[in-house]
C-alpha cells in the first residue's frame, strides 16, 4: 500500500507537534519505492 505506519498514539503525539503531518493519515505516498532506497 506503500504507506507509513504507526500506531494510533504515535500519529496523535505526531501530529499535536507537527499540524502539516496531519493530512497524510492513511494516504499513498509518491516515490515510497525510491525513498526506501535512500532511507532504507
């Protein structure tokens, strides 16, 4: 599905630290494959 995931705890301290992350919550991620060829 190419997605990042956590668990739902994470992704709420996540996102009341960083507002911008809150849209990606269960979206598709352009160029996963590349970036886990960078990131690993």
């Amino acid at each position: 599905m190419k997605l990042i995931t956590c668990d739902r705890s994470t992704y709420d301290a996540a996102v009341m630290a960083y507002k911008k992350y809150e849209p990606f919550l269960n979206k598709s991620i352009d160029y996963y494959d590349e970036m886990t060829l960078v990131v690993g």
